[in-house]
C-alpha cells in the first residue's frame, strides 16, 4: 500500500489545526483541508469513479486545487491537472488523449473563462461523464456551468477510508508543453511522486517554528505541484497561494505572511528584484530559501538576489518525467552558482552522445532512478524513443565539472547552428545580461539563405537605460566570437511567456 495522500493525512493527523493553506482572507487549517478531500473522495466513488480511472483537474492556485488533487488519490484515481491558459480545442484534446472520466473546472473569470471553455470541451467529449464546476465565489451551490462542486458534496461524509493502491500504480499524469507536435502525457507513479518529495523535503532543514511557502508557480505543472504544494504538506508548511504571479503582491505576501520558502523561474526573480530596485524597497527579511528551476538562471539575477535578499538561489533541475527533481545545489556540499548541483539521492545522471554512449565534457542529460516516470501515457512507440535499459534522455545539453556538478547548457532542439557552428542561446544571453543597459535577453536562431540560421537576440532594457541596437551589437562583437554574436537586436518592453514563466522561444522565431 502506498497512496501519494499520505503526506496530507499524516500532516492533518499531526497538526490539525495548523494553517495549511492562506488564500486571501482564508486560512484553512490541515484538518478541514483532509475533510474536504475525502468528502470529494466520497463523491467520487459514489458516481462510480475509482481505482486506475483518470479524472482531470482545471484549476489555478487556489485551494480548490488541493481539495480535488488529493481527494482524486484518495479515491485510488489518477489526477490529470490541465494548464489554466489551453483553449476549448486542446482541453477536448487532453480529456480524449487521457481517457478522462470526470473533470473538475473552475469557472474563471472574464478575462481568462475557464468554466466556460471547460464546459465547451467536455460537451464534445463522449468519455468523460462528469463535469463539476468549481464556483469562483466561495461556497456557491450553482453555476451557470453546470453542477456545482459545493452541491455536489453536499451530504458527502467528511471521512474516508483510503483506497489502497500499489507503488506503481499511476498517481498523475502530467502534460509536457510540447514544443513538438501534440502534448504527451507522463505518467507518474505514487512511487515516483512520494519519493521526489520526501527526498526533496529532507534536503533542507524545516524551520524551528514551521515554514511559510509562497505558492505562485501553477499547481498544475510538476515543479509547483511537487517541490512546491507536496513538499510544504509533508513538512507541514503554511502554503500561500498566488493564483497568478505579480512581483508587487508576491513582495507583499512575502512580508505580510512572513515567508520562509519561495520557489520560482528565473524571470520571477528577475521580476521581484526589478519591482525593489524601482520602487526603491527593502526586500523581505524572513525568507530562508529560494530555489529556482524550469530553466538556467542568469548569473547576474544569482548575484543580484543575493546581495538584496540576504539568501542565494539554489537551483536545481528536472523535468515532469522525472517526477521533477532530478539534480540540486544541496546543503551537504558547497553550492556552484550557475550550476544543477549534482543529483539527488537515488537518482543518477550521466552525459550521452546520440547513439547513448556515455561522454564526459559536453553531452544530453540522460537520468535514471526513482523518479523515471513509468512512461508516456498510451504512447509506447515514443516512450521507447526516449527510455533506455530504465535510462531516460533528456534532450537537455550539459556539462560536467571535476566535482560532479552539472550546468545546463541549452535545450537540444533551441540550439542554432550558423554556418556549421553549434551555438548555444544561453551562452549568448549569459553576456548580454552583464551590459549594464541589459534587463533582460532571450536568444533565438532565425532562417538564413547562407549561414542556415542567423542570430538574434529579443532584449528588454533595464529602467531609464539607453541603448541602440548599433551599440548592443557593437559591444557583443567585442565579447564574443564572430560566430557567436547576435547580427540583430530587436528591442522588447515583455517577452512572450508561458504560464509558469518560462520564455516562450518559440513565439520569437
């Protein structure tokens, strides 16, 4: 037996009446937090829906998003979160792709309609027979959507006996963005998931009065659903919810409800130290980590969140199939800025070539270990293409130093190749991040008759700087070589981004 909802009921069984989740003016202590779980749990099974099926889950960072999460588990069910921002079209696509048979869908807002987009997809899809719309107003019996959440629990008992489920069964499955054709499903085990967060938890100390954690990257992506929303219920953390990150309210959470813990993306913390910097603030004086992931942080943003803050940026890496964490700037051995750190425990990396022989400066992340998803959900064809004797590749380029640690050097499929020169973007955005009119960079290869691809570089100015594409230009010649240096510099007010805020490369080219 072996059900991924342990870590709310041992933390509800432990500290009921601790405060599990801030949200606005809510706080919900872990003992209601539990109660609602297994009155959805009860739900569940009483529309027959139980072990092994695939129920999804539409929602942002409010507590709605745990509710359902863990009474799905607690049910022997399998949590299918969908991202916030997908259209009718691609949510008709993830409930078909998953074999959905219940879908839980909070009803949104005017600018962002997810109810009605939901409701839009689930009227198409034959499989999935139960829709629950999750009233944007708390406690609401209706919805113009369809049956009400609320009403639906309505007479549910508030206990629940935890359907037992082996270490294998599937607890999740995640959808990768798919920067190549459709999204694929990983599914992951409660095996996977568990371990990820008990070794994530137990890499840093809890702090003596308990931790805060400030919850803004979405709960339905692997790196705030994980590290972030299970890894602060197992320690019995306070979760501050954000449902949609904004440096100004982020700032004021973080001392209003001191803050301990924080996780983000680089252009987060690119973000928060932007709005001090303007608006002249003192940072906030009680967080204790920050981490960050999901891409290679700048160095001059370490450095920067370090001199404001008081505490480095320990970054890690890892992907949805790897349950996420996979490597991590650990505690035990002295943190490399600008590095993964080394792989965590039970998990091993190593570099490969294309024919999966191992290599040793420069080669794609391959990882194995108790984080390897169990594969892509109903697609044995392309989990074989990236699985290999319990090895899974990344299609992540790295290097290795002498001491073991890994830094990411670029995604495989965003390198550009100019005139028969491999080129990495990062590399490139690493050095104009430190022209001092440089706020912020995001490199791309665009066609080109005779190299094959030319440079380019999308640049943000800092606040009050000036620069002009000539000079930009002019000064990256001189710090780099001439196969390197970007030939057009296109200046941006905001980059495109995806919803947990990672550059949207894609979109620039």
């Amino acid at each position: 037996m072996l059900n991924l909802s342990i870590i709310l009921e041992d933390s509800a069984r432990n500290a009921p009446d601790r405060t599990a989740l801030v949200f606005g003016d809510l706080r919900l202590p872990y003992s209601l937090v539990d109660t609602v779980a297994n009155q959805v749990a009860n739900l569940l099974v009483a529309r027959g829906i139980g072990k092994g099926d695939k129920v999804a889950l539409l929602c942002p960072n409010v507590p709605y998003f745990p509710f359902v999460y863990f009474g799905i588990l607690k049910a022997g069910a399998t949590v299918v979160p969908l991202n916030v921002l997908l259209q009718p079209r691609e949510i008709t696509y993830h409930l078909t792709d998953s074999d959905a048979r219940a879908f839980f869908c909070f009803e949104g807002a005017a600018e962002l309609p997810m109810g009605a987009r939901g409701r839009q997809a689930f009227n198409t899809v034959e499989s999935c027979e139960h829709f629950f719309a999750l009233p944007a107003t708390p406690l609401a019996t209706e919805s113009e959507h369809g049956e009400s959440f609320w009403a639906a629990l309505d007479g549910m008992p508030g206990e629940f006996e935890t359907v037992q489920t082996a270490p294998d069964d599937t607890a999740a499955i995640l959808y990768t963005s798919g920067t190549t054709g459709q999204p694929k499903g990983a599914e992951l085990t409660h095996q996977n998931i568990l371990i990820n967060t008990m070794v994530s938890d137990e890499m840093f100390p809890t702090a003596p009065d308990g931790d805060v954690s400030l919850i803004v990257l979405p709960l339905f992506h692997s790196f705030g659903q994980i590290p972030g929303m299970c890894v602060s219920m197992r320690r019995g953390a306070t979760l501050v919810l954000q449902p949609r990150f904004e440096p100004g309210e982020a700032l004021e959470l973080m001392r209003r409800e001191k803050v301990t813990m924080f996780a983000g993306v680089p252009t987060m913390f690119w973000a928060l130290l932007s709005k001090i910097h303007a608006d002249e603030a003192e940072a906030p004086s009680t967080l204790r980590l920050a981490v960050s992931g999901g891409a290679a942080c700048p160095v001059e943003v370490l450095k920067d969140f370090e001199a404001t803050f008081g505490v480095p940026i320990l970054e890690g890496y890892g992907l949805s199939e790897t349950s996420p964490v996979a490597s991590f700037n650990q505690l035990k051995r002295p943190t490399k800025p600008g590095t993964v750190g080394f792989p965590v425990w039970g998990v091993q990396m190593r570099l490969v070539d294309d024919d999966w022989n191992t290599v040793e400066d420069l080669g794609e992340v391959a990882i194995r270990g108790h984080n390897i998803m169990k594969g892509y959900y109903g697609r044995p064809e392309e989990t074989a293409e990236v699985m290999r004797d319990g090895w899974f590749r990344t299609g992540d380029v790295a290097t290795r130093d002498e001491d073991g640690y890994y830094s990411i050097v670029d995604r495989t499929k965003d390198m550009i190749i100019r005139g028969g020169f491999n080129v990495y973007p990062r590399e490139i955005e690493e050095v104009l991040m430190t022209h001092p009119a440089v706020s912020l960079v995001a490199v791309v290869g665009v066609p080109h008759d005779s190299h094959g691809e030319e440079i380019k570089a999308y640049v943000i100015l800092a606040p009050g700087a000036k620069a002009t594409e000539g000079e930009l230009v002019d000064w990256a010649k001189e710090n780099m070589a001439a196969y390197k240096y970007p030939r057009t510099i296109e200046f941006r007010g905001s980059l495109p981004m995806t919803a947990t805020g990672k550059i949207l490369k894609r979109e620039l080219r």
